[in-house]
C-alpha cells in the first residue's frame, strides 16, 4: 500500500511539475526586438484596421471619444463575463508606463507585463500575425491618445475558465507564433489584404466559428458562426452564395467606406463600428481586402455549427 501510495505521489508532483513546465508565460525582451523608428502615421492605420476604439472605448463611443481607451466594456460570453481593459497611455491603470517589448510581448505571445496569461477574448492569435514594426509603431500611437484614469475590474468567469494557469497548454493548440508571410503565388493586394484581415483586423476571431474550448475551426475559416457573446450569428464573409458570393470587390470595398451594402441596406450590429473603423483606411487598404475575401474557398454558412 505504501508502495502505491508513493508511486501516486510521485505520478502527482511530476504531473504538476510538467503543467508548470508546460505552461510558463513566454516573453520578448528589448534586446530581441529590431531597432526601428516609429511612424505614427502607420500606427494610426493599424489603430483603425484594429478596431481598437471599439473595445476599448465606451461602449457607443463616436468620434473623438473613441480614442479615449480607458476600458471596461463587458463581453458577456459562454465562457464568463470579460471585462476589457483600458489601454489608454495613463501610466497607473494603462498601458504608459509599457516598453515597446511589453506590448509586443502581449499582442504575439498573450502575456502581461508581470507574466500572466491573457485570455483570447484578447485576440492574440490574431494579432500575432502583425509586422513587429507595425506592432511598434502602433504602440507609438496609441501612446499619443488621451491618458484615462480607471481601474477596470476583474473578469468573472467559472471553473476551469478561472485557472489562467491552464491557458498557456490552450496556446499549445492556438498559437502557433507565426508572423504574417506573403503567398508569392498572388497578386500583391491580395496579400496585402491578408495581412489586414488575418493580422490586425482579427475578423476571424468572430466570421469563423469555435470548437468547445475557444479555438478557432480553421476548416470553417471566414463562414460564419455564432457571435462570440453568444447572441446572433456572425455572417459568412467567403465568396460562397450564401456569403459574399454576389458581391464584387468593388461592392466590399464600398460598403467597408460607407456601410452600404449592393441591396442598398446598410452594415447593423458590430459591424457598423468596424464599418466605421475601416473607413479611416485608405482606399488601397479596404480594395485589398476585397481582393483577399474574393479569393479564398468558398464555404455555405452552417449555422448548426457542424
């Protein structure tokens, strides 16, 4: 019996010891990343293309109070409530007093300054795509906005989503560390437009449905799914009938401008911000975008989730 008991001991401490192991935050540290002089004009693109008003603003927010990112909207999920951070340059409940290797470090590898996981309501999987220097410069520019003071409360969420520990085996499955490269095989705004949607503008993360822990189901890339709050379903943006299938690029392009669609309605729920955010970009960005959604397979929208 003690024989047993020993061996489960021993079972139970190396299990624990290669969890540890297995889930220890990583990090980008200042000497890693390139020198690089940061363009605030090119920031402020992937600002926009981010969306990061739209989150981390208020809730509503219009206008100039959309670059006030002090945080706190809820994203009430399956998963638990998340609660949004504020990310404005204030330097006691932001993100001011961050190193250019901090925030790289939480954009690619979904870790904070003092090593905890983020969760991937955070889209990190996305975000690891982008540029380092895009990343950079988009540091630069957010540390040009308006510093807001508030201290956003914890998220709320049961057992096990509570264990933050447990998702760095999550990102064994999810995040695969590779940056953004160019498909030599296709036209330059294509590429140009993968980068956008894939990277910065992160539209899988709510066009493309989830299996049952979170990760994005690659076989079902772009063809809609449930929306992340678990309310409505997100549209399927491949060129498929039942997606963008009657649309040109031209039409894309126009309603990601204006918010209007061919049948001459208009862009409704959480995509009238992201309307909003792309019609900051220039012309050759929402035209490349396009260009990317017209060339990948065409998927029928399954809203059974199978």
């Amino acid at each position: 019996m003690r024989s047993f008991f020993r061996i489960v001991v021993v079972l139970a401490v190396l299990g624990g010891a290669g969890f540890y192991w297995l889930t220890m935050p990583e990090r980008i540290y200042p000497s890693t990343l390139a020198e690089h002089t940061a363009d605030l004009a090119n920031g402020e693109r992937m600002f926009w293309a981010g969306g990061c008003g739209s989150c981390h603003a208020k809730a509503k927010a219009t206008g100039e109070e959309k670059l006030k990112l002090g945080g706190g909207q809820e994203l009430v999920t399956p998963f638990g409530t998340f609660r949004v951070p504020n990310i404005s340059p204030d330097t006691r409940t932001g993100i001011g007093g961050w190193s250019n290797a901090d925030f790289v470090t939480a954009m690619v590898k979904g870790v904070s300054p003092d090593d905890r996981h983020y969760y991937p309501a955070f889209p990190y999987t996305s975000y690891q795509h982008m540029r380092e220097a895009d990343l950079i410069d988009l540091k630069a520019f957010l540390d040009t906005l308006p510093p807001v003071s508030n201290e956003v409360g914890p998220h709320e969420l049961s057992f096990p989503y509570n264990v933050r520990r447990g998702l760095g085996l999550w990102k064994l499955l999810y995040l695969d560390g590779k940056t953004f490269e160019p498909d030599p095989d296709v036209p330059d705004d294509v590429n140009r437009g993968a980068y956008l949607v894939e990277g910065p503008g992160h539209c899988a993360e709510c066009h493309t449905p989830r299996d049952f822990i979170g990760g994005l189901r690659m076989d079902r890339w772009l063809a809609g799914g449930p929306a992340p709050e678990g309310d409505g379903f997100v549209p399927n943006l491949t060129p498929d009938p039942t997606g963008l299938g009657d649309w040109s690029k031209a039409d894309i392009a126009y309603a990601l401008e204006t918010g209007f669609t061919p049948s001459f309605d208009t862009l409704g729920g959480s995509m009238t911000s992201v309307q909003e955010n792309m019609a900051h970009l220039p012309a050759a960005d929402r035209e490349a975008i396009a260009a990317y959604l017209k060339s990948i397979p065409p998927l029928p929208t399954v809203k059974s989730g199978k």
